[in-house]
C-alpha cells in the first residue's frame, strides 16, 4: 500500500515537475508579445478550421481603348499604289539584272500604264471639249491663227482703255545719260509711246547730258540715290497721288514690251488691294 503511495506521488510530482517548463514558457512568450498558439509551438494542434469565404469584389472592367475609326481606302487607291510599288520593284530588278526576261517584264508593265494613262487623256479631253469652263484653251491666249488674230485686237483695244485710264494718274519717269547710246535709241520710242497714249513722260539726266528729241530733260535733284538707278537707260512708272514708283525696266524696251509691263504692274497692284484682307488669296 505504501508503494502504491510512493508511486501515486511520485508521478504526481514528475507530472507538476513537466507542467512547469510549459508554464514558465508561457510566461515568457506572453511577456515579449509571442502568442504561444504560433505555428512553431502549437504541436500538432496546427489544424484549424477554414475560413469562411470572403466575398470577391470583381476588379473593375477597363473599356478596351476604341481604336480610331480609319475611313476606308478605296480600291481604285490601294490598287494604284499596289501598281506603283510593282513598278518600282520591276524597274529595280531589271536595272539591276538586265537580263531579257526582266527588262521584258518591266516594259510590259510601263506599256499598261502607258495605255491607261492614255485613255486618261483622251477622256479628259472629250470632257473639256463638252465643258467650255474645263477648257483652257477657250481661257487665255488661243493656239489657233484666226482666234489668235481676234484676241491681239481686242488685246489691243483693252491695252488702249487701260493706258488712257493710266495715264490719268500716272507717269513713266525716264533715266538717261547724255553719253549713252542705248539711251538715244530709247528716247524715240518713249517719246511715240507718250503720243499714241497721252501718257505723261518725264526725263531725268543722270550725268547733266542732253538727248534732242528729249528737250525738256531734267537735271537729277536726288531722285538717282533714292531710286538707286545704277544703270541706264531706265523706266519707272510713278503714281504721284500716293508717291508709289516702281521699275519697269532697264535697258533699250519696245513698246509692246512698254504695255505689258506697265499693264502688269498695274495689275498686281489692284488685285493686291482687292486681296489685302485675305490670308489665302483664293
């Protein structure tokens, strides 16, 4: 009975004895803030029920970027520059291997070309003749004798008007040396072009020389410098209303040489006025 006493205590003591390093554990991992139910102490107690799921939120939808809309390329547009390319591409081989069967190719290729754009022409054409507004040759100056012969009058009668209009308020201003030979057969043209459209002319000697069919010749009075004229004989036309003069040329002109110029500077200066308000003259 005894020993059944002596055993009872001393499994009780071993069992206390045990408890405490576990208690003394516990102790210590509550006091540095280690929970002893970690992975590493649990034992095999390291099951633990599952988790209940958590609802998902879906992630939001990203709208795929909507591709810009490219307008469609017409056939008649991807098959000429298909055809480009192929001519390029034939034309290089045959240059660069000038056999027979290349550079037949090749002018095979150009001959279709050739012959569409022919027909491009001559369908061109047959529209402009239908259509006066599309054919330039009923605009401007005519290839044909006889329409030719009828623009140059009513060119002329225009001409006319316009120099008559001009002169009005305009002069040519003439630059001359009396050494100058060129200046001397200048002078007579001038001085027919002043008769036939009144137009004032005025004489300016650049040296103090004289020209006889030009007697009332001025002496220079500064207008060389501020002209620049550094080479005679010289036309100017001058507008003295608003002080504006510009060349017309240098050297020995014709007078229908005369009239066009003067005619298309003219010209230039009203549909520069009429466009001054606009940035792309239409």
């Amino acid at each position: 009975m005894k020993l059944t006493i002596f055993a009872w205590l001393a499994c009780l003591h071993a069992g206390i004895a045990l408890a405490q390093p576990g208690e003394e554990l516990a102790r210590q991992t509550a006091f540095v803030g280690i929970s002893s139910e970690t992975p590493s102490r649990r034992g095999w107690h390291f099951y633990d029920d599952p988790l209940a799921d958590l609802p998902v939120k879906p992630l939001p939808k990203v709208s795929p970027r909507s591709a810009l809309a490219t307008p469609a390329v017409r056939p008649e547009l991807e098959r000429f520059r298909q055809l480009q390319r192929e001519v390029e591409e034939v034309r290089a081989i045959a240059i660069i291997r000038p056999t027979e069967e290349n550079v037949r190719r090749y002018m095979e290729l150009e001959s279709r070309v050739v012959r569409n754009a022919s027909q491009f022409a001559d369908l061109a054409q047959r529209i402009a003749w239908a259509n006066p507004d599309l054919d330039p040759s009923t605009r401007g100056r005519p290839v044909n004798a006889s329409a030719l012969e009828a623009y140059e009058e009513s060119q002329a009668r225009t001409r006319g008007s316009t120099l008559a209009a001009l002169a009005n308020d305009h002069a040519l201003i003439f630059f001359f040396r009396g050494d100058c030979g060129y200046c001397h057969k200048m002078a007579p043209l001038l001085n027919a072009f002043r008769q036939r459209y009144s137009f004032p002319l005025i004489a300016v000697s650049v040296d103090g020389g004289s020209i006889p069919s030009l007697p009332m010749a001025r002496a220079d009075n500064g207008i060389v410098r501020a002209l620049k004229v550094a080479q005679v004989p010289a036309v100017f036309l001058a507008e003295p209303f608003t002080g504006r003069i510009l060349p017309v040329g240098f050297g020995v002109l014709s007078e229908s040489q005369l009239v066009e110029r003067i005619m298309a500077l003219t010209d230039r200066q009203r549909s520069m006025a009429s466009q001054a308000g606009l940035f792309w003259p239409n």
